[in-house]
C-alpha cells in the first residue's frame, strides 16, 4: 500500500465544512478518499470542466506545479472521467464522510 500525504486532516478546513452541521452544499457533494484505499487512480489535482451544449466538449485541467495544462482530447478526457469515477468509488459515502468528519472534531474539540 502506498500512502500518499500525512494521516493528520487539517482540523480548520474541517471546522469550516461543519460548522453548520453540514457537508453538503447544493452544488457539490463532499467525500473523503480514506488511507486505507491505498493507492488510487490519479498523480495530481485536476478537473473536469463540463458544458451544458454538447457542442463543447469537456476538457480537463490538470495543474502542475508551476502551471496548468487543459487537455481536449477526447481520449484522454475520457480517462480522466475514469479515473473520477475510480476515485468515487473508493471515497467514503458522503454520510459516512461526514460522519468521519465530525468524529474528527469531536477528537479534538472543535
């Protein structure tokens, strides 16, 4: 198993998702990807950017260090979305996330 980062979640990013109780908002769903899922199908941040017309096609961002690519091939656009879904799959639910979430805080008071 390759662990990539620190165990140690930072609390006051944590504190600002719930602070209200919630994780959810209306336009995104929040899910942790646990260490224990081992290594997983991305090297790097990116995002998929969609379009409501079908005759723009979607096209990914990947960000590097000391800049960003967008990429609009459409096969690599498509392993992107694999690799999304990939990750989806292995993250927590969004309630059990939430869940793990605020059992953090109650850790450490918050």
């Amino acid at each position: 198993m390759v662990i990539i980062g620190g165990a140690e979640p930072s609390l006051d990013v944590v504190y600002v998702d719930l602070h209200d109780g919630s994780l959810f908002m209306e336009n995104a769903t929040v899910q942790i990807l646990p260490f224990d899922a081992g290594s997983y199908p991305a090297t790097g941040p990116f995002t998929i950017l969609g379009f409501p017309e079908q005759k723009d096609p979607d096209v990914v961002r990947r960000e590097g260090l000391t800049d960003s690519v967008y990429i609009e091939n459409a096969t690599d656009v498509s392993m992107y979305n694999k690799a999304f879904g990939l990750l989806r799959a292995l993250a927590l639910g969004p309630e059990r996330s939430a869940s793990l979430m605020r059992d953090i805080l109650k850790e450490h008071d918050r």
